[in-house]
C-alpha cells in the first residue's frame, strides 16, 4: 500500500501488500514472515492478520524483535495457478507521532511449496526475475492520540428517576484512549427528561 497517516485506534488497516502469482502447478503456501521497521514500538499493532484474496487465513503477533510470522505449516493453503493478492493487516492501537512499515526481507520468508513434488519449497521471484528481497510496503505515519467515547451498552439509556432519591446513576460511558495517554480535563453531561409527573 501506499504512504498513510492515519489515527490510533484505526482498525483493519493494510499495512503490507503484493500481488503473488503462481505458475504452472498448485503451490502450498506455509508461511510467510515479515518486519515491521521504525520509530512505532512493536506494541502498536494487535490483531495482526493475513489475507489471500480478502478471506484471513492466520493470525500472528509483532515479537519483540518486529517479526510478524504467519505459520500455517499445519494445514498450508492451497494457491491455483494464477495472481493472488496478499495482503496483511492490522489494528493500530498505539504509535502516536511515530511511523513504521513492513517489509518481507528475503525470498526465503515465503515458504511455498510446489503441490506435485512435496518438500520441494520454490523460490519466489519479482516480476523482473530478480529474487524477492526487502519488498516494502508504504511507511504508515500515525497521528496524535485519540479518545473515543461510546455509551456503555450493559447500561440503559432510559432511566426512572423518583423524587427525592440520591446517588441515581444517570448515565454510563466507556472512554477508551488510542496511541497515548490523553487527559481528561472534564466531562458535561445534559440529561433529557420527559413524562414528568408531580
């Protein structure tokens, strides 16, 4: 994909793409790894997935080292002849006023395997021929931190007040902040009554 800035908090967001094409034969995809590389810490992604066609077929999480390595060696994808679009995405959770991409290193971090010769793993090439190495997706640049404010759904928005009552919990918010730590510095809160009865 290309160059982005987006909020934290942004969610499902592509942050490395290509389009794989696959031969003469069925190939077996086992696993691909890629990095993520720059100032964001590795805690800004969670619920890093990968995609082939649109439909997710593993799951994976950002190692301390910035490896994200998707590994379904256990039960390998079947690839028809043809393009694929491999895409992997992520929620940005964190990272605020840092930056980051992915990037496969080296044609080795896909391991795919040729259907009709097994443990034979082909080498994956680019589209000039020359061996797939540091194929980088666009730098994502995320912004400042954000706070969103939803109501609380286990709490109902209509409430029976009766007169001379104390301590009535009125309403219930859920605040969740994205990127950094954000302040809150107050809150207004402006019931609506109705059917009133003396």
């Amino acid at each position: 994909p290309a160059a982005t800035t987006i909020n934290a908090g942004t969610v499902n967001q592509t942050i490395w793409s290509r389009n794989l094409s696959v031969g003469t034969r069925v190939g077996k995809l086992h696993a691909l790894t890629v990095k993520m590389i720059g100032s964001a810490p590795v805690n800004t992604l969670a619920n890093v997935k990968l995609f082939v066609d649109g439909t997710q077929v593993s799951t994976a999480v950002v190692d301390a080292s910035g490896y994200v390595n998707f590994d379904l060696s256990a039960s390998p994808l079947s690839l028809t002849t043809g393009s694929h679009i491999v895409d992997v995405r992520a929620d940005v959770v964190g990272g605020a006023n840092r930056n980051f991409y992915m990037v496969l290193e080296q044609a080795s971090d896909i391991r795919l395997e040729d259907s009709q010769v097994p443990g034979a793993f082909v080498t994956v090439t680019t589209n000039s021929g020359s061996s797939a190495i540091n194929l980088a997706g666009g730098t994502v640049t995320v912004n400042n931190g954000t706070l969103t404010v939803t109501q609380d759904t286990s709490f109902s928005n209509t409430t029976k007040l009766v007169g001379g009552s104390s301590n009535v919990k009125m309403a219930a918010y859920k605040l969740t902040a994205y990127g950094e730590d954000v302040k809150v510095t107050s809150l207004t809160f402006t019931p609506t009554f109705s059917g009133l009865t003396p």
